[in-house]
C-alpha cells in the first residue's frame, strides 16, 4: 500500500524517528502503526548491541529542582552532533521531568518508568536507533532538604550541581554555594564527610612526595657545591642534550650521577622521621582545605570561607548535602 506524508509525519510524531525512517518502517509494516512502531524499536535495540562497546562521552546534564527535592541526570551519546540535537535534549529534559515527578532515588528507577509505549529504558533505546549512536542513562543523583538549588554552568548542559540546605536560603547565596560547588569540585562538606581511607591515602602520599623532595634538595645543594648546575643533569634527557649543547661536559655528568646516586641513599637513610610527618600532616591539611566545601576560600571573596559566608548570612544555615555531575574528565 501507498504510505502517505500524513502518515509519516504521525509515526514520527509517535517515535520522534526520522523522516525516511517512518516511511520505510511504514512501508514494511504496510501502513501498520503498531508493527511499524515495533520495526522502529527492533532498530533501536539492534544498533544498541552493535555499539555496546562504544564510548558515550558526551551527552545532556540536566537539573530541576521542586523546592525541597533537586535532581541531576545525565544521557549520554557519542557525539558533540547528536548531544546539541534538539530531540535528545528534550528526551533528557522528559526523562528528568519524569524522575522529578515521582521522586526517583536511584537510576534503576528511572529506567523502569513508563514512557510513551514502554519504559524509560525502551526509550533511550529507540533514540539510539535513529541517531545510530550508543546512549545510555549513566548519571542520576539527588538531594533532599528544606530548601534546594540547582545550577547549571553556563547552561550548557555539560555540568550541572545540586545542594540542600536545613532551611529557607536566600536565592543568590542559594546560587553562589551552587556554583561554589561548580568551580572549586569539593569531595564533602566537612572533614567529617571525607573517609577515613581517603584521608590515610593521601598522609601516604604525603610522606613519599616529601621523603623525595627532602632527598632532591639535599641533592641539589650537593650538586651546585660541586659547581654543576641541578636542572642540567635533572634527567638522562637532559644530560645528553646539554652535552650536545656543549653546557656541560661529559666529566661533569660522570661527576654528576656519581653525586646522585651517593646522595640520595645517605640522605634518605637519616631522614627526620618527626620533620617528614610534620610536614604530612600540614599537607593533609591543606588538602583537606581544598576539597571540604566549608573549609574552601569563597569563590567571590577569598578572604572568606564558605562556613564563614553562611555563618554571616544565618548562624542557623547548613548545607546537608550535595552533588556535582559533569561529563568531561577533571
């Protein structure tokens, strides 16, 4: 039978397919709706497993909030194309919407709503057959408090943030804190929030980085006695290019790497076991500084903390909790 544009233009209203897709789908199905919509699917679930081992990394973040409950959701594609495509955006904008609306807590939620004929899941895998691209629905995240806020940066819907406070906020430190969280990537709210295994990892690497830059200093002090300048010989690379330069003399690497080596074992056998923890843990410190919200510099006035900005604006005002989404790799 003779498939019509009328036809077509409500199959693709029905699916959001293309075009040509719903002709030939229609076309196959012979003019029926129901096979034809199948047809579709069937497509979408074939170019799924075809490109299940594709990397989606780029995609829609989105974010919204109904006052006392925030969400950030992320779909994800291959392409920049198929990201900025207004069909996708309004796919992830009707899955959140979704979400929002019955107060999902986690991602398997999410997939099992009902959407058009089938699921959330179903849906995303029929976007995958007209785009031809992997997708997937591979970031949800939410907070609940008195108050929320959501952000998201530049709108671009690369990088959205969400934060719950214990009670009302004004709206424009309620959008700083947001964008606090934004700029400046915090891990917890307080050191209270960080673990104990992050913290024990990072007086690990504390301890090694210093060990190695007590032993380097004492190197180069010994080095520049010797009349050899440190960052010459710093690296094989470098001794065989300066050679090559005519900076330093074949003798002077011999010297050099004879200095190194002696060195460097006498100074990290009668290395100060106090000095080196000390200086750990004011590292841990500062560490922790950058990575606790509170405890980091505001992002519109350094001489502040964000506990002390909130503290000015309401003593009362706490943040119970937060989340950061962003596609791109920091």
């Amino acid at each position: 039978m003779a498939v019509t544009m009328a036809d077509i233009t409500k199959l693709r209203k029905m699916t959001g397919a293309g075009m040509m897709d719903c002709k030939n789908a229609l076309t196959e199905a012979e003019g029926d709706f129901d096979k034809a919509i199948e047809i579709i699917r069937k497509k979408g679930q074939a170019v799924a497993a075809k490109r299940s081992d594709r990397e989606a990394s780029e995609g829609c973040v989105l974010t919204k909030t109904t006052g006392d409950f925030a969400v950030i959701i992320a779909l994800k594609c291959e392409t920049d194309f198929v990201a900025q495509n207004a069909d996708f955006v309004k796919l992830t904008q009707d899955i959140l919407d979704l979400a929002v609306a019955n107060k999902c807590k986690t991602l398997d939620e999410v997939k099992a709503l009902p959407m058009g004929s089938g699921t959330v899941q179903d849906a995303v895998v029929d976007r995958s057959g007209i785009t031809g691209e992997k997708m997937e629905l591979d970031g949800y995240v939410t907070v609940e408090g008195a108050s929320t806020v959501v952000y998201n940066h530049m709108n671009r819907n690369g990088l959205c943030t969400i934060a719950a406070f214990n009670k009302a906020i004004d709206e424009a430190l309620a959008k700083q804190i947001a964008m606090q969280i934004a700029a400046m990537n915090p891990i917890a709210i307080d050191v209270d929030g960080v673990s104990e295994e992050t913290k024990q990892k990072e007086i690990e690497v504390a301890i090694e980085k210093t060990k190695a830059e007590l032993v380097q200093k004492a190197v180069d002090a010994a080095l520049t006695k010797a009349g050899i300048n440190p960052t010459h010989v710093d690296s094989e690379d470098h001794m065989e290019s300066n050679m090559a330069k005519g900076w330093i003399t074949a003798e002077d690497v011999a010297k050099a790497k004879e200095i190194i080596a002696s060195v460097s074992a006498e100074k990290a056998t009668n290395l100060s076991e106090a000095m080196i923890q000390n200086i750990a843990k004011g590292r841990l410190a500062k560490f922790l500084k950058e990575v606790c919200l509170l405890n980091q510099e505001d992002i519109m006035d350094a001489k502040k903390t964000v506990r002390e900005v909130l503290a000015a604006a309401d003593p009362e005002l706490k943040i119970v909790d937060f989340k950061r989404f962003t596609l791109r790799a920091e």
